[in-house]
C-alpha cells in the first residue's frame, strides 16, 4: 500500500514542473482581422472532391486551423453559397497571422 501511494506521489508532482507555453499576439492596424499563431500548418493530404450533390453547390476546399497549439483538419465539403454571386476563399496564413476563410 505503501508502495503504490508513492508511485502515485512521484507521478503527480512530477506534473508540477512541466512547461507552460503561452503566447499572445497583438494586431495593430492593416491586418484585417487575423490573429497570431505560432508556426504554419503542416501541409494538407492529398485527395479529390466527390461528385457535386447537385447544381447550385460550391466546393469548399480542405485546410487546417488552429486550436490552441495545434492544428485541426477540416475535410473538404460541397456548399451551397450564402447569397448570389457569392465565393469561397480559404483560409491562409501570412507572416505568422491566420485569416479564417469566408464568403464574399
């Protein structure tokens, strides 16, 4: 008993001097609404777009975005646009910033 209560001792306070990262981003003028992230993306997996479900749908490409400190993927997938005449640009990632994709 003994035993076990130290092994759940060692492996408990050995979590109280793992690193903390942080990182905080400030945008100033001109940037257009993107916000820091701390390195690019890994590049995207190769596949191909299934078949429109039917006429009027947009193909909104695959790409990643960040969730804390990692990156997430996002499949690709068949939308309708929001108003007429309406496209789709991706996300993209300039020195350092991320820009989400939107409708314009």
């Amino acid at each position: 008993m003994k035993t076990k209560l130290l092994v759940l001792m060692l492996l408990v306070s050995g979590t109280m001097f793992a690193g903390t990262h942080i990182a905080i981003g400030v945008g100033i003028g001109g940037f257009g609404g993107g916000y820091y992230v701390a390195a690019p993306p890994p590049p995207p997996p190769v596949y191909y777009a299934p078949p429109a479900p039917g006429p009027g749908f947009t193909w909104v490409a695959g790409y990643y975005y960040p969730v804390g400190a990692r990156y997430v993927w996002r499949a690709g997938y068949w939308a309708r646009p929001p108003y007429a005449g309406a496209r789709w640009f991706g996300p993209r990632y300039e020195g350092r910033r991320y820009f989400p994709g939107r409708w314009r």
